[in-house]
C-alpha cells in the first residue's frame, strides 16, 4: 500500500488495473483527477505499463458531432473483439467546475460496452481544449490494456493544437453548413491532422466540405512526401464510414511503424508530458518566492535570468528536502 497525504491506496488496485478490472479503473481515475499528490504516485507506479495504446486525439469546432462519431467508433472498435477507452473533455460546470458530462450522455449506449470505457472530465477553462489530467488518464488506460484511447477536446479553435501533441493519430472533424469551410482549416489545423472526417455527411454541403479539404491539402507542403491524409464521411445513419474511420487510423498507425516515424511520435508526446510536469511543479512552487522575485524585478534589482535561476534553485533544493 502506498500513502499519500490525503487518502492510502492498495497496492492491489494497481495490478487490478493493469488486469484491465473497470471498478479500479474507475477509482484511480477519480484520485488521477481530483487529487494530485494521488495522481503522482499513481502515474508513478503505472508509467512502465504504459506505451502500447494507439492513442488517438479528436478535435474539431463546437457542435461537429464529435462524441456521436466517438460512439460509432467505439462499437465498430468493440465489434472487432478490440477495447477503446474514451476521454471526454466537456466544458467546465460554471457552478461547481466539474464536467457537465454531456459527452457521458451522448455516449451512454457505448458506456454499457464492456470494451469501452467513457471518462468525462472538466476542461478547468482551459484554453487548449484539454484537460489538466488528460495525459495521466490517458497513461491510466494504456497501463489497464486498452486497444486505443481516445482524447476528444472541447472544441477547437485555430490555435488549440495541443492535442497532437498527446497523441499518434490525430484526427480533425468537420461538417457542412458550418460557414466557409475553408477558413474552419487555418494552417495550423491542417498541419497537426492525419485523418479528416466530415461528419453529420447526411446533410447538404458534405461533398463540398470534402472537395475544400482536399484542395487545401494540396496547398499544405509534406515533409515526408508519403501520408496522404485520407477524408472519410461519416454519419450516424450511416455505419460504413466509421469502418472507414477505423481503417484509416489503423494504415495511419501501420504507416508509422513501417516508416520508422513513430519513434518520433513517441517522443514528441514524451517531450510534452516532460512540459507538462515541470509545469505543474511550478506551479506548486509558487508561492512566498515568486511574489518576492516579482517585486525584485518590478524594483529593477535583479533580472528575468537571475530570478528564474534562483526559484529553480530553490525548487530543486525544496524537492530534496522532502
């Protein structure tokens, strides 16, 4: 059993979740979320279970249908004898901060799936449309043995692009009658997208969408020269395209190994968990040290560098002292 300053938590539930049992996946999720000195033991304890998911991130504007596209995934995913493990990012509650769990809603035939697990979390007014415990939940279910995870954001602006970040396969949805779809897919979109989807294609203007898309793509240079980012249709009278969404994520994932780039996937999400963490071991450092190095530089009697030098000084030295 490992002790945290808040709660103690058995050993066991590690091994009973690594064994993929969905009640403590459930119970190390909500200490993973709410509670931090938990999350870092446990993260701790699970990191080198971790590394064989194909993770998948899921972004696109407000009201594009991603937790509908989301649900027919996860049953096309389950019906090939294969486990997915969602991560939903609902908006913050204004009143208590939590998720509004609209996503578990939409998603609630998929939930009673054994092979899916559903896990909403609050975004925290993020502007990124993430979640602070989003990678850690995402370690969480790679570490229980989950065939896939997927990250789905609040809803993408131009500049939310972090998810590729956390992510192999990252997968941009669109819909018609959503404006110019050409200015929905500013460069920096396009740049971090492997897959396109136009969901809700029953409607009038899918086939327009796609023809943009596919314009576009051929403006945006290819380093690589070799994915082709493919367009899939989808819509939920429609079963077909979410086949074709799974197939294009599974070439996309294939297309990594073979060319030897998922290496660098790896650790470009390595490199991201590293910002992260050092992130939030600021941010608990800050305190009576950054108030004071604040009022040193408002005074002019030290600089930038110097300060910075000194609070990670005295951040290193505070974590050996404990």
């Amino acid at each position: 059993m490992f002790q945290t300053d808040l709660v103690s938590i058995p050993d066991s539930l590690i091994g009973q979740v690594v064994g993929g049992d969905q009640r403590a996946i459930a119970r190390l999720a909500t200490h993973i979320e709410n509670d931090s000195i938990s999350r870092d033991q446990i993260v701790a304890e699970l990191f080198a279970f971790g590394g064989r998911a194909h993770v998948v991130g899921v972004t696109g504007p407000p009201g594009a249908g991603k937790s509908s596209l989301l649900a027919g995934l996860a049953k096309v995913v389950s019906a090939r004898g294969q486990r997915i493990a969602i991560v939903a990012i609902d908006p913050s509650s204004p009143k208590s901060g939590g998720a509004t769990l609209g996503d578990r809603i939409r998603m609630s035939e998929s939930a009673l799936d054994p092979n899916v697990f559903v896990r909403s979390l609050a975004s925290r007014d993020r502007n990124d449309g993430l979640a602070p415990a989003a990678a850690d939940l995402t370690l969480l279910f790679d570490a229980a043995g989950y065939d896939y995870v997927a990250i789905e954001t609040v809803g993408s602006g131009q500049d939310q692009l972090e998810v590729a970040d956390l992510v192999h396969t990252t997968v941009l949805v669109q819909i018609p009658g959503a404006g110019d779809s050409v200015q929905l897919l500013k460069a920096g979109a396009m740049e971090i997208a492997d897959i396109y989807v136009v969901n809700k294609s029953d409607l009038p203007g899918a086939q327009r969408v796609s023809r943009d898309i596919r314009s576009m793509l051929g403006l945006v240079p290819d380093p690589d020269g070799i994915w082709q980012p493919p367009i899939v249709l989808t819509s939920v009278d429609d079963p077909t395209g979410f086949e074709k969404l799974a197939d294009a994520m599974e070439r996309h994932f294939a297309f990594l190994i073979a060319r030897d780039l998922l290496e660098d996937r790896k650790r470009r999400m390595a490199r991201s968990e590293l910002k992260r963490a050092v992130d939030r071991r600021v941010r608990i450092g800050s305190g009576s040290t950054i108030d004071e190095l604040i009022d040193q530089l408002v005074s002019r009697s030290t600089t930038p560098e110097r300060a910075a030098q000194r609070f990670l000084a005295e951040l290193v030295q505070d974590d050996t002292e404990r």
